[in-house]
C-alpha cells in the first residue's frame, strides 16, 4: 500500500480498507486454488465473488444523507455499466427502505452507512468496506463512509482540492463489495489512495478485465 503526503496541506489518504470474515467450510472436498485476477481470496486461494447472485441488494442506512445520493446511484450506474457489458445483467439495484441494524455489522443485509464518529486511530480511513464470504460466496457487505474526517463533494466537472469527490470513493468502495482487492495500477479505479478534487469515478480496463475472471 501507498501513502502519498505533498508539501501543502492536501491531504492524501488510505482509500478504505478491506476485511474479510473467513467462515470455515465444514465439508473435506478439495478446492482447486485459482488466480486472484485482483479479487480477495479465501484460505483456499479461490476468489470469493458473488457469483450468480447478481445484482446486489444495496440499502442505504438512514444515516446516509438524502443530498448524496446522487453520487451512489451514479457510482452503482458506473459499476451497472460494466455488468451489462460482461453478462448482460446489472450489479447493483439500490432498494428502498433501511432494514437491518442501525450501525454496521452482519445482519444479512448490504448497506451504505455516512458516519460521524470514527476511531481515532483510523482517521487515515475515508471510507471502509467489510465483505462476508462462505467458501467463496460473498453473501453481504457492508461499507462505512468516514464523515467524521472527511468532507465531500458531487460535481465532477469542479473539483474541490479541500474534499473527496464522493462519486469516486464509493465506486472504490462497491468494487469491494464485488470482490476486487486493492492494486497499484494507476488506470485502476482500485487503486488505495484518493487525493482530495480527484475524479476517479469510471472503472477502467484493468478494473473490466479483473471482474471478467468472476462475472
Ligand atoms: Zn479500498
């Protein structure tokens, strides 16, 4: 991973990070490890992805501010993009409605959370995706938007030096939610660190190819 600081006070800063919960097989078949193509494996080096099981239910967290969701559903219609190109199908579809638990955890349900309390010792964070597997199904994940550090904006076309660019980072984050891992490919749309007034919000041919191993 890359931390970039400049001489001003831009701040550059780990994009997100991703943690995987790991629950162990109970069957004793032999699994065929596979190339990681940039997705996160399991302890049996098999990419986990959702396979099939697309598109994702995407739930926004009443948490999540009504003027931002503008930047999620263009991200989804980013990712959505892409998915028709491979297999015809979307990969998202953003749900109406805030079921589940009120703070992130594992409740069977895939949100999006805007928080305003962070831990300290994670303020380098801008945002945070946790992705839940079985074998190599990922069945939910949830991502965690750090407002409590971070300031954002929408237009694409004006970038704000002083703020994310809201779009790019949750474009970031949903190729978690997908599967992808983090890459030093500076075309990728996966790359760990956002600068403050980038747009990076097009996933690009690295980010295509890495999803047509899984999708
Ligand atoms: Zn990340």
């Amino acid at each position: 991973m890359k931390l970039f600081f400049d001489h001003q006070k831009r701040i550059f800063a780990l994009l997100g990070i991703i943690t995987g919960l790991i629950l162990v097989q109970a069957c004793g078949r032999q699994l065929t490890p596979e190339t990681s193509c940039n997705f996160v494996q399991n302890q049996n080096l098999q990419r986990v992805s959702w396979g099939s099981n697309t598109p994702v239910n995407i739930y926004m967290d009443s948490s999540y501010p009504a003027e931002y969701v503008i930047a999620l559903t263009g991200a989804i219609a980013q990712w959505n993009n892409i998915g028709q190109q491979l297999s015809k199908k979307d990969f998202f579809r953003l749900r109406t409605g805030s079921p589940g638990a009120s703070s992130p955890r594992q409740d069977g349900y895939t949100k999006i959370y805007m928080l305003n309390t962070w831990e300290d010792d994670r303020r380098i964070e801008q945002a945070r995706t946790t992705v839940y597997w079985s074998g190599s199904q990922i069945y939910e994940s949830d991502i965690r938007i750090n407002h409590k550090d971070y300031d954002f904006y929408l237009a694409d076309d004006r970038p704000d030096y002083s703020k994310v660019h809201l779009e790019s980072l949750i474009v970031h984050e949903l190729g978690h939610v997908l599967g992808l891992a983090h890459t030093h490919n500076t075309e990728s749309v996966m790359q760990v660190s956002l600068a403050n007034g980038k747009v990076r919000e097009e996933p690009q041919s690295p980010d295509i190819e890495a999803l047509q191993c899984e999708y």
